[in-house]
C-alpha cells in the first residue's frame, strides 16, 4: 500500500479520519528523519507539503527538496516552489487553465463561472469546473490553491496558494477525498520536436562565465560543421525559445536568475536543454546533494544540515577547522572556513540571514580538486583544478569584484584513477543525464564526493585539451540523438499528478 506522508507545521486543520495510508508529520521531523518509512519503502512514498511557508530557502521549502533527495514523490516539487518565485514563470502557467476555460466556452455550455475556486490536490467542489482544477494542479502542482478568474473574460487572473488553518469543513473534505485518490497515474509524457538549431544563452556580465567568448566560438564552428544552425541569445531573448530546437545554458545557473526561467521555459515548450531546470535545482541546492549522496551511500565528507539551533553541535560533532557552505553558493561563494568555536555563531549567523539551512562539513585540505565531467552518464573530461597560491579553495575572492583562480591541470580519461571516476559517475547518476561537473578529493579512505554542477566548466586549451573538437562533437551529437529519438520529457511531478 503506497503511504502519503502530509508535513504540516499547522495540523490542525486536518480531519480527524484521514485515509489509513496517510502518517501526519511536522516539517521538523522530515528534516531529521523522524518517524519515516524505511529507506527500502522510499518508491511508495508521497509527501503532501502543507506548510504555510514554501518560498525558496525556506523550512518549507526544504520539506519538498529533502522529500525528493531521499526518494519520495513530493507535492508540490522543489520545482514547483521555485517557480512560484519568479512571476515570469508563474505567468507562463496560466495558458493550460486558460484553454480549459476557454473549453467550456466552445461548449455551448451557459455557464456561470465563480470568481474563485478552490482546489484541492487537483480536485474541486463544481464538478463542471473539474478539468479546470486539473489542469490548474498540472500547471502549478500547489496542493491548495484559489484560483481567482474573471468570469467575463474566462480567464485566470491569479493563484493563491492556501494554508492548511484556514480551511473550512466543506474543503477539509475535499482535501480529505483528493488524498484518497492520491495514488493515480502519472499524466502523459509529451514528445520533444525534431530540428537541429541550437539556442546558446551566454551572459556578457557573467564573472566567471562557464565557457568564455573564445569557447563558443569553437563550439559554434563545430556546430556548423554538423549541420547544426546556433545563436546565442541574451536575457531579453527568451520570446525567441520557441524557435529553436535545443537550449545549452553557458551562464552560471542559480534558481533566482535568468538562466532558470529559460530552462523551465524550454523544458515546457519539450526543448532537450542543459541543464535542464531539475539538474538546476538539485545542484544549486548543497542540502539536496548532502541528502541525496547520503540516501544512496556515495563517499561525501563527515557533513550535517544543521539550523540555528543546532549550529553548536555541528562544531563539537566535526571539530576544527570545519566549513560551512550556504546551500546555494557557487565559485566558492557563500564558502566559509571557520577555525575556532568562537567564530562559529558570527559565520553562522551570516550564512543563516540567506538560507534556513546551512552545511557544517569537515575541512579536508588537498592541494587539488578533481573534476570530472559527465555526459549522459559517462566520462566526458578530467581535469586537477589546483587551489590558489596561499589559500584554501579553488577561487579567492578579493574587493572590488576581482577574483583569482588556481591552475587547471588536464587529464586523460585512462589516467584517472578508478575509484575516483567509479565516485564521479555515481555521483552524477543521482541527479539525471545531462551534462554535470563532479567536484572530488582523494583521501586516504578513498575519494569523497564535494559536488556536482550542473553547469560545468569547458574552455579551449583546459577541458577540452585532451579531446579537442571531439569534446564539442560528443555533447553536440547528445543533442541531436536527444532530438532524432523523439525523446520524451519525463514530467517533474510524475507521482504528483493523480488523475
């Protein structure tokens, strides 16, 4: 029997008699691994996020992040929570209850629209108006929410979500009905189109672009080679999407920027793109990776997700030096290596104004990084990214913007040790089949993963030095089978969608 875990900080507005399937749990005691089904259990698991604060970064927030990193079916998504952040996003997801509104009005039907709906997981009181409540949880996936319409027009104007407290009895059983039916099958995959004209989006403002200028004209030159029409597109440039076939992002990604909006955008309109918006949110998140390499046992440092109350026993667990990282830094960023207990409460106080949860992980000096990059689930390039001159990290960050970085040391593939590729793969295989930069260090115990990125360094003379062109012909002919295959995008809310 499939078990439906609802996290709620304000349960109170559950009813007494919710299916027998259903475990009622506080956010505290997901995030901690309280009072959980067993790991071996994990595929039958949805977790229902009733919170009342789901922004990004959140308590909230990380219930779903979490839910997803250990295995669970999480409604809503990570995902879908990040996008309510970004209006551009949430405007774009009016368009599917437009048409079914829009369906009932080729009816014939004299119908009178209400102003709000409620719905429930997809469910709603006006049985005429039920396709509108699908097609507004396949669009959003809030699992409470109030459309707001205008009646005139037939159209969506806004979506509330809606806390669990202030529901009344009449939507306290239809919340109570919709969780019955929870366990339905996943909506219908839809197909990608078939062209080759590749959309490279490149920011000229970025610092620490992932491939520079020179780069992409390498790869554009490539490109033409294979018969592959390109243009690089800007920010302002994300009407054009839908004339191109594929997206390559090669701008540093993170959640609240451009570059995850056209990511979401082309993955909506079935573009294959890297990286691709759930690559995005897994790797720009380290409290996902830390639970995700966990769940699944690859070799991480001794590290703890840890909140303001429990950043003291972080200290005395892993001692000092320890490191603690904002989840969502990159370029070392958001990266703070703290050397006595007496510093801990000053840099976690600085790290916690940005996230509700922070990484507290043991220091581990090595003189070099790995990185290995992954293609579709293979071995792309190896490189030794040296740390700076005198400093602890890849990147020193000084005033003024200015940034120095250590060496880049190119390595064949057959060079590499075993264990550390075997880690590499692992570790990449948890978040999809895109492109991703595995970030690892050698210790005497055997390689630890850092990181994976979704958004992995290539430039001419560095990562591509010992595969040259080649490198660009194997991502581009990725691109191409992606697209001959008539690939299909496998929906991010495959068990959150129940009829």
């Amino acid at each position: 029997m499939a078990i439906t875990l609802i996290v709620a900080d304000e349960p109170d507005g559950l009813a007494d008699d919710l299916p027998r399937q259903c475990r009622v749990v506080g956010p505290d005691d997901l995030l901690d691994g309280h009072h959980l089904p067993e790991p071996d259990e994990a595929p039958g698991v949805t977790v229902v996020n009733l919170c009342r604060d789901q922004r990004p970064l959140s308590f909230g927030y990380y219930v779903s992040l979490i839910a997803e990193a250990r295995g669970y079916a999480a409604i809503p998504t990570a995902a879908d929570l990040a996008d309510q952040a970004d209006d551009r996003l949430v405007r774009s997801r009016h368009a599917p209850v437009d048409r079914a509104l829009a369906a009932l009005r080729r009816q014939g039907a004299r119908l009178v629209l209400p102003r709000r709906l409620f719905v429930a997981l997809g469910r709603c009181n006006k049985p005429h108006l039920q396709e509108v409540a699908e097609a507004a949880y396949e669009a959003f996936g809030l699992p409470l929410m109030t459309l707001q319409i205008d009646p005139v027009r037939q159209q969506l104007l806004q979506v509330m979500a809606e806390p669990l407290a202030g529901l009344d009895p009449r939507q306290q059983r239809l919340l109570r009905a919709a969780l019955e039916r929870l366990a339905g099958p996943p909506p219908t995959p839809r197909p990608f189109r078939r062209a080759p004209r590749l959309a490279i989006l490149v920011n000229p403002d970025d610092p620490l672009p992932p491939s520079k200028p020179g780069t992409i004209v390498r790869l554009r030159d490539v490109a033409s080679s294979m018969g592959i029409d390109t243009d690089c597109l800007g920010h302002r440039d994300l009407p054009r999407l839908g004339g191109f076939d594929v997206l390559f992002i090669r701008e540093t990604t993170a959640l609240q920027s451009p570059s995850y909006a056209f990511a979401e955008t082309a993955a909506q309109l079935g573009l294959p793109v890297i990286d691709d918006p759930v690559s995005i949110l897994r790797c720009c998140n380290k409290v996902f990776l830390h639970e995700r390499l966990k769940a699944e046992g690859v070799p991480q440092p001794r590290t703890l997700a840890v909140r303001a109350d429990t950043l003291a026993a972080a200290g005395e667990a892993l001692g000092f030096p320890l490191v603690l990282k904002v989840p969502d830094g990159a370029c070392s960023r958001g990266v703070i290596r703290v050397d006595s207990p007496a510093e801990l409460p000053v840099a976690g106080r600085r790290l916690l104004r940005r996230s509700r949860l922070i990484l507290a992980q043991e220091y581990l000096y090595t003189d070099f990084d790995w990185r290995i990059g992954v293609l579709a689930g293979q071995p792309l390039f190896a490189c030794r990214y040296r740390m700076v001159r005198g400093h602890w990290q890849i990147f020193r960050h000084g005033q003024g913007g200015r940034s120095e970085e250590g060496a880049t040391e190119p390595v064949r593939l057959d060079a590499v040790p075993p264990a550390v590729l075997s880690a590499a793969l692992a570790a990449a295989a948890l978040i999809g089949t895109g492109l991703y930069g595995v970030d690892l260090k050698e210790t005497a115990q055997g390689p630890v993963v850092i990181e994976v990125n979704d958004n992995p360094n290539i430039d001419v003379g560095l990562e591509d030095a010992c595969l040259g062109d080649a490198l660009y012909e194997r991502l581009l002919g990725h691109f191409l089978e992606r697209i001959e295959a008539g690939e299909e995008r496998t929906p991010v809310r495959a068990a959150g969608s129940i009829w």
